[in-house]
C-alpha cells in the first residue's frame, strides 16, 4: 500500500473502466493507500503475461481493490484472479468492485490463507509476505509460485548504492528478493521516489 496511492489516480485520463470503479470505492471508505498509477500499469502489464485457461494471479492486500482493478484490467480470458484483505470492511467493499467479474475472487482473510488459492503464474505482495517488518515473514515463492512464475513487491524506495539502503541501513528485506536463489530479480524503478522488486521463479 503506498500512502496517496488513491489521489495519485485523480484526474489521470483513460484509467480502465474497473480501476475507477475501485477508486470510487476507495474514496469511500476514505482509504488512501491504493497503489500508485506507476505501481497499476506495472501490474497490468504483467497480468497479461499469465497464461489463460486455468492460469492463476494472486494478490496479498486487496486494499479497496485498486490494484486488483489493475490485474484484472490487464489479464488474459480465462486466468483466475485470487486476492486477500485481512480487514473485513474492505474486504466486503472490494468483492462489490467485483461482483460482476466471476474470474476474480476476494477472499477476507489474512495473507498466509493466498496459499489456499496457488500455486501462481503471477504473485503480488502488496499486504503480507514482503518480509519487510518483524513478524511478517517473507513468502515461499518455491511453493506460491509456478515455475517459471513471477513475484512483485511492491514498494521500495529507489536506492542508488549497493547494498541497497533505506533510513540509513541495510534493506534487508530488498536484498532477501534480490539475491533470492529460487529467483531472478531486479529493481524496477517506477518513480524518482518509488521502485519495485520484480522476480521470476528459476525453472
């Protein structure tokens, strides 16, 4: 979740159909921490990379669904879409962006129940599993994902030295992705402020 991810969006042309109907849903329940617009095209453009008939996305914090919005928007016919929101709120408001989408399932619950829904082609970790702060352990992307599959971990701060740093330390948590040895990873910078971990499962 990115702070402003919501009002991010605002006055963007040609937002897809879906993600403004999620965004409507965010504003209503006051919730600013949508992904960012940089943070949705990433995502939809790797949602089309999913294989269709029986291909599987997953997404760890659905949030009001924006980025869920993005996933679907971009997905191929056929790919199921699974996503998990630990406050039942939005959860509930989330499954309502999507009521008319039977290819996409939001699931109340926390992060760890994704699991339930794998293995994936196409794994977002955007509410659990980053490994970024004490008592959220990082996901098994050997068992959460095909091989082959792709992992995303959103945001990070850009960093321009190595090992990467953040508030003056070591980013342990964005080494743990880039030097994963089930992966290959790297650093997507989508903003001057804002940068991704994108990795693909080694076959």
């Amino acid at each position: 979740m990115t702070l402003h991810g919501t009002d991010a969006h605002a006055g963007l042309p040609g937002l897809p159909p879906l993600v403004r109907r999620a965004l409507d849903a965010a504003r209503e329940l006051s919730f600013p921490y949508s992904c960012r617009p940089e943070q949705g095209r990433l995502l939809q453009v790797l949602a089309g990379g999913a294989g269709g008939g029986g291909g599987r996305i997953g997404e760890t914090g659905t949030g009001a669904g924006v980025g869920l919005a993005w996933l679907a928007s971009g997905a191929r016919a056929g790919v199921r879409i699974f996503s998990v929101e630990r406050e039942p709120e939005r959860a509930r408001a989330a499954a309502e962006v999507f009521r008319d989408r039977p290819d996409t399932t939001v699931v109340h619950g926390d992060w760890q129940d994704i699991a339930a829904y794998g293995p994936f082609e196409l794994l977002v970790l955007d509410g659990g599993g980053q490994g970024k702060v004490p008592g959220d352990p990082a996901a098994d992307v050997e068992r959460l994902l095909v091989p082959g599959g792709t992992v995303v971990v959103d945001d990070f701060t850009p960093s321009d030295r190595w090992p990467p740093r953040f508030g003056g330390d070591v980013d342990r948590a964005r080494l743990h992705w880039l030097e994963h040895p089930a992966l290959r990873a790297v650093e997507v910078r989508l903003a001057p402020d804002l940068c991704a971990v994108v990795g693909t499962r080694r076959r």
